[in-house]
C-alpha cells in the first residue's frame, strides 16, 4: 500500500513537471518565433514582390489595417476583439505615438499582428521637406518600435505614405522618394476597400455600408480602418465588419504569412 501511494505521489510530480517542461518550451518557442520573423535586416524578394501583387491575387483573403495609432482609447479595444476573433492585423503606427504609448505597440506585436511604419510625425510638409527628413522620419519610427517591442535595428519594411501613394498629394515627391524606400529594403502598400471612418462622423451602419460598398467583387482585400476616434471609431463596427466578410468568404491574413 505504502508503494502504491509512493508511486501515485511519483507519478503526479512527474506528471506536473512534463506538464510545466511542455508548457515553457511552447513559450519559448513562440518567443523565437516573433521575434525571428521580423529581427532581420533584408527581407526576401519574394516577400517585396508579395506585397507589391497583392491586389492581382484571387484568394479570398482579408487584410485588416489600422493607421495612425496607437490609441489609448481605441487600440486595446481593437486588439481584444482580433484576440476573440483570432485574427491578425496590421498597425501602421506613427513613431511618435509609439513613444507615448509604447505598451500598447509591445501588446498588438506579441499578439502577432504585424507593426508597419507611417511615419514619425505625419505631417507631410515635414515628411517631404528633402531626401533626409524623409528617411529620418521611416527611420524614428523604425527606432520607436523597436524600442517598444524589444528588438535592436527594428525594420518594419512596409510603409504606408499618409493619405496614401494613391492621392495627388505631394505626388512628385513620392515618385522620387519610392527609390529611397527601396534602398532602405522597404516597399509601400495602400488599400482597395475602406469604410471612411477618416472621413467624416459616420454611424456603425454607414461604415459598415461604406465598407461593404468599397469592397463589392473583389478578391484579396487590404482594409483601411484608423484605431483612433478623431473622427469616426472603428472600433465599434469591427465584429460586424469581421462577420460580415467571413460571410463573404474571406479569411484573415497579415504580412508576416509572406515571410
Ligand atoms: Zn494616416
């Protein structure tokens, strides 16, 4: 009987500490694996070439952004509804809001989404000042995030121009500064649907309609949405808009499924 007791007691302390060993090699592993997808200085042509084509591409896939964060009254809402929905984003942060509210970076990162760059200030007539304003404010940006996250000589290698490469602003000058990004091993993306809700104060109805009006018959999507409320707050339609192109179809992806 005394065996037998022994025995149970062994087999239950071998038991919790398999457990616990299992448990901190999934950490650890995860650790590694965050940190290894972007603690690189290049990143593979194909990924560039990824990003560039991603809009002739018919998967049904969904990417969500969110610009001009973080916020403190919107960012976190936004990370626990993509956390109940297991899906991941990307933020395209400015670097000085990065500085002010750099826990909220470190979060949305170790929960997977991806952190790209838009600028330090988002001012443009800083942004396209010269050839070393523009530079310096990707790389700040770069500085600030990596300081948040944890990570030495941090390259997002995706920029978002503010208002888009799309829009005439400052157009010259964003042809002749896309040769900068390429020798600092960064490409650029916009976006083919929106809701707006940088536009003006739209109710959950219109920015879910606006949303599903931008979207209409198109494949892959990359979503702009803002974590911000300057103007309207995206956070209160995400679950809808989640649901709504699920129904669609799409599955959720961000950057890092490049790499
Ligand atoms: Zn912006």
């Amino acid at each position: 009987m005394k065996i037998f007791l022994f025995k149970k007691r062994a087999i239950f302390i071998f038991l919790t500490f398999f457990i616990l060993f299992i448990f901190s090699i999934c950490y650890f592993s995860r650790s590694i694996l965050l940190a290894s997808n972007i603690d690189i200085k290049e990143v593979s042509s194909e990924f560039t070439n990824s990003i560039n084509n991603i809009f002739n591409s018919n998967e049904k896939i969904a990417y969500l952004s969110f610009d001009d964060g973080p916020s403190p009254s919107v960012t976190p809402k936004i990370l626990d509804i993509l956390k109940e929905e297991n899906i991941k984003a990307t933020f395209f942060v400015i670097g000085k809001k990065v500085e002010e509210h750099p826990e909220i970076v470190n979060r949305a990162y170790k929960e997977g989404h991806y952190i790209a760059n838009h600028t330090y200030s988002h001012n443009n007539s800083i942004l396209y000042k010269d050839a070393n304003s523009f530079t310096s404010e990707i790389e700040k940006t770069d500085l600030a995030i990596g300081n948040a996250i944890g990570i030495n000589n941090y390259s997002s290698h995706v920029f978002r121009f503010p208002n888009g490469f799309m829009s005439n602003v400052y157009k010259d000058k964003k042809n002749e500064y896309v040769k900068l990004l390429q020798n600092m091993d960064y490409t650029y993306i916009d976006w083919n649907a929106l809701n707006k809700d940088s536009e003006k104060k739209y109710t959950k109805k219109q920015l879910l309609d606006n949303l599903i009006s931008s979207s209409k018959n198109k494949d892959t999507l990359v979503v702009l949405m803002h974590d911000t409320k300057d103007v309207s707050d995206s956070s209160t339609v995400l679950k809808d808009s989640i649901n709504y192109l699920r129904s669609q179809g799409y599955t959720f992806k961000n950057f890092y499924d490049f790499k």
